[in-house]
C-alpha cells in the first residue's frame, strides 16, 4: 500500500485541465493503486473501473458528514437517496421511481425538448449574428436540462431559477480540498431545497398532475409500498443535481471538443444521422464525472491489490474511457466510434436511472446546434472549472453563423 509517489496530483492545476496524460502515465504503471493522501485505491483502466462499478462486494455505504448538526440537510438527502444505498433498499426504490418514470415522461417530454433547443439556439445565433463570441454554457447548455429537469417535475416556471444554484452548490461538496465556505453554502442550499420540495409535494398531494412529481407522490408498488417523504424529495433532488449537472457538462465539454475538431464537426454536419453514436463519443472523449467510489463490504481482490473490508477504491471514469485496451486510438474523438462502451451512466445496479432522458437532452441539443446554424467557431480561449470530480467548463464563448 505505498508507493513512491501519489499516482494522481488533483491539486495540479494542469491535471485538472486536462487529467489525461497523467491517467494514461498512471495506466502504464498499474490498474489499481494507492492514493495515500485520498486514503483509497484508484481504478485506471476500463476493466478495472468496470469491476468496481459491477462488483456486489464493492457498495455505495453511506456514511453522515460530521458534526451531524452543521450537515442536517446535506446528510438527509444523500442518506434517502438510491444513489447512496445497497441491495435490498436500492431494490425497492428503484422499483418504485422506475415505475413513475414508465408512465411516458421521457416519451411525452421529447417534441417539447427538441423545439426548446431549438428556440434556445435561435437565441443565440440572433445574439452572435457571426460575429460576436456568446456564452453558449449559459445561454444553452444550462438553460435546457434545469428546463427539462423542472417540467418533468412539474416545478412552476416562476421558481425555476433556483435550482441550478442549489444543485451547483451541493454538488461541490464532492470535491476534494473544499473550504469550509463551500461546505456551508452546500449546507444551506441542501437545507432550502428541502423545504421547497416539502412544500411542492405538498401541492401535489392536494391536487396531482400528469408531472413526474405527482406521480412519484402516489406511486406504490405491487406490495402497496411507497416512498417515504425524505426519499420523496430525495429522489427529487437527485434527479436535478444527477440529472442535470451530467447534461450540461456533456454539452459543454462536447460542443468544445467538437469545435477542437473541426473535422468531425463537419462530419457530423454531412451525416446527421451520426448523432447517436457522436453523443456517447462525447461522453467518453471528456467525461462529465471523472470519479466514482465504493467501499469493500468485505475483502476483495480487484487489478492485482487487494481491498480489505471498510476501505474506498474509486472507478476512474475519465481514465476507463481512454483504455486503449478497449478503444482503438482513444485520445482521437470520433463521432461514429462502434462500439462505444464507455461508462460514463456508470454499471451494474447503480447505472444512471436518467440515462434514456439525458441521451434526448444532448441530441436534441446537438441536432438543433447543427440543424440551426451554418457555422460554429470558438471566439475565444473557453474557461473550464477548478473541480477535478465533476469536469465542465465555466465559459465556452462561440461564434455562431445562421
């Protein structure tokens, strides 16, 4: 369990912009090693990250931020969540929030999703005019999952505008190296968030609608079970921070990508019918999640180390999709790459609820990028984020030509 030196510097500023020469040099050494000062095994390579993303001895175990009462909130809603639990918990609730989700949600929401890309594309290109550099992250790449994510929920058009700042603050308590300003502000939006749904599935019990919310509000299972409150909006909550914050980071790391590439750009310009397959290359090129854990329930032998019971070991997402074990010439972006096994939904029984709805999302965002415009260039340098975990960009100023 030691080693010379930490195989991954997540503090290097050159890491976090671009962490796949380190991956590739981690690879090259071994699959699995010791991050001594994360205190947990690190996963490099596809099949390795598979293993520990499938393996029933690895589970997600949650356990409450301390002290307990500076993290009420923050600690309920992960606590409640089935992203954080096991077998056979994780069973019955993924039943019951599948069995809401099979009511034709993604189905009824996709004409809607196609015409508000393309309406937000519109936006743009009237705003840039080909010539003037626009914040496509802001102007699109935000704007359509949180829109998607509230109509599904049925949350009033009035109070939209609260979610992504709630969500872009919890989820910066998955970084490592956070401040103690950050732990508070994540705090305070998980405690606001709360209330507000609280008071939302409220409404709905009084008076349902046809929206994923009211639905999840009386959904019960053969068993007549049903979800508690606290999983309620837990579910809820997971659904905008999961649900989202993969979209948005995919289309602005993809769209990036994209303009780094001209010439796939113009490929998939010629051949629409290529979107598919592009949108799982952009996931895989520059994944929008680069870390995931589990913990040993108990000893398990995984990429020549063994994990004793109780300790961490996380599924480099970013470091698998570049295994070139697995992909031919993986650091090159191709948007008709078959097959494609990235894993960045994730595997096994925690592979992404909101996989089906996200794939609209990006194509819908992506065919309206391509179906609305004649030219997209970069303006200027894009901005990426300071976080290593969860990977987007902050700015991506592009110029675009109706």
């Amino acid at each position: 369990m030691t080693s010379a030196a930490a195989p991954l510097d997540l503090t290097d500023p050159a890491v976090v912009a671009d962490p796949y020469p380190a991956f590739a040099a981690a690879r090259a050494a071994a699959p699995v090693q010791w991050h001594a000062e994360l205190g947990l095994w690190l996963a490099f390579t596809h099949a390795e990250a598979g293993a520990v993303l499938r393996d029933r001895r690895l589970g997600r175990i949650w356990r409450d931020r301390e002290p307990a009462e500076r993290f009420g909130s923050f600690n309920l809603i992960h606590r409640n969540a089935i992203l954080e639990m096991e077998p056979p918990d994780h069973t019955r609730l993924r039943r019951l929030i599948s069995t809401a989700f099979a009511r034709g949600h993604v189905e009824r929401l996709l004409p809607w999703v196609q015409e508000l890309a393309r309406e937000l594309v519109d936006g743009l290109v009237a705003r840039s005019d080909g010539s003037e550099p626009v914040d496509v992250l802001s102007g699109m790449a935000e704007e359509l999952p949180v829109a998607v994510i509230a109509e599904l929920l049925g949350v009033p058009h009035a109070d939209r505008p609260l979610l992504r700042p709630w969500s872009n603050a919890i989820v910066k308590m998955y970084e490592y190296g956070r401040t103690a300003a950050v732990e508070d502000a994540a705090e305070r939006a998980a405690a606001e968030f709360v209330a507000y749904l609280r008071e939302l599935a409220g409404r709905r019990r009084r008076a349902p609608g046809e929206d994923l919310l009211s639905h999840l509000v009386s959904v019960r299972d053969a068993d007549g079970d049903r979800l508690t409150e606290d999983e309620l909006v837990t579910t809820c909550i997971l659904l905008l921070n999961a649900g989202h914050e993969a979209t948005v980071n995919v289309s602005g790391n993809g769209l990036l990508a994209l303009l780094q590439h001209p010439d796939q750009l113009a490929r998939l310009r010629e051949d629409p019918g290529l979107l598919p397959t592009a949108v799982e290359e952009l996931m895989r090129y520059d994944s929008p999640l680069q870390l995931f854990e589990r913990t040993a329930t108990e000893e398990v032998g995984i990429g020549g180390v063994t994990v004793a019971r109780g300790q961490r070991i996380a599924a480099l997402l970013g470091s698998a999709n570049r295994d070139p074990a697995v992909f031919a010439d993986p650091d090159a972006l191709d948007v008709g790459r078959s097959p494609n096994p990235q894993i960045s939904f994730g595997a096994g029984v925690h592979f992404c609820i909101g996989a089906p709805l996200a794939r609209v999302e990006l194509q819908a965002t992506f065919g309206a990028l391509l179906e609305r415009t004649s030219r997209l260039e970069l303006g200027y340098p894009a901005r990426r984020r300071p976080e290593f975990v969860i990977r987007g960009l902050a700015e991506l100023p592009v110029v675009l030509t109706p």
